[in-house]
C-alpha cells in the first residue's frame, strides 16, 4: 500500500500543514501470494491444533480409564491382606518416582512403591493391599 502527503487538504497537521492521505490499489498478485502463504500456515495450524487435541483426549482418557480401573478394583470387594518384607530404597527419574522395592510373594516378583509413609530404622515395610480377578491396589505402605 502507498501513503502520499499532498498540500491543500482540509486535515491540518501540527505546524499548519494540510494533509491528504490516499491508499493505493494494492498488485493483484502480491493479494494472490499473501493469501496462499496465509492458507498454508491456516493448514499447518489447524494440523497441529487437532494433534495437540488429539494427544490431550488421550492422556486424559488413560488417566480416566485407570483411575476406573484402579477403583473397580477396589470396590469389588476382593481379599485385603498385608505381609512384612524387605525393601531397599529405589530412586526416581525423569519418567518415573522415588520410592521402594518389595518382593511380593502373591505376585512372585519384585514391584515398586511410589511414597510409602512412615520414617522407620529397620529395612522392613508392612504392605497392605487389596487383590481380587481383576488384579491388585496397594493400599499403604509404611517403612517400619
């Protein structure tokens, strides 16, 4: 667009000048590759706004689906037991928590526990849990 400055027109500016301001047609091809650029960069955004969508339905759908899962567990009223072990301390990383190994015996394998409670001197921890035919909660935890 072109903006001219003429003398003589009825705006007036700060020191008594007289201005007039007149838009100039814009090139019909540079309108023709302004709007095609512009419908590109709409077409990658509205891409990248249903991934974006897409991946956030999903996470919210997994954390949905096991907090349901974690609670029909619960609820079914399945056999609360709890068993004294041996743990040792496990660190946490990018992707993971702190907390502490145990040998479950039901399971026959070693699981972690994220946070248990309690402040204990010996290496032991009582474990209460919840199993059922849908599987197994750990209930608590605690470092006696």
């Amino acid at each position: 667009m072109a903006v001219q400055h003429f003398a003589g027109h009825p705006l007036q500016a700060d020191r008594g000048e007289s201005l007039f301001i007149r838009i100039a047609r814009p090139d019909p091809g540079c309108v023709r590759d302004c709007l095609a650029r512009k419908k590109t960069s709409d077409t990658a955004r509205k891409k990248w706004n249903l991934l974006k969508a897409f991946a956030g339905m999903f996470i919210v759908c997994t954390l949905l689906s096991v907090t349901l899962f974690s609670l029909a567990i619960l609820c079914s009223g399945g056999t609360r037991s709890s068993y004294t072990a041996h743990y040792e301390y496990s660190s946490g990383g990018s992707k993971s928590c702190s907390g502490i190994r145990v040998f479950d015996p039901e399971l026959n394998k070693t699981i972690k526990i994220c946070r248990p409670t309690g402040i204990g001197h010996r290496d032991e921890v009582r474990v209460v849990k919840v199993s059922n035919d849908l599987g197994i909660v750990v209930k608590e935890a605690v470092i006696l």
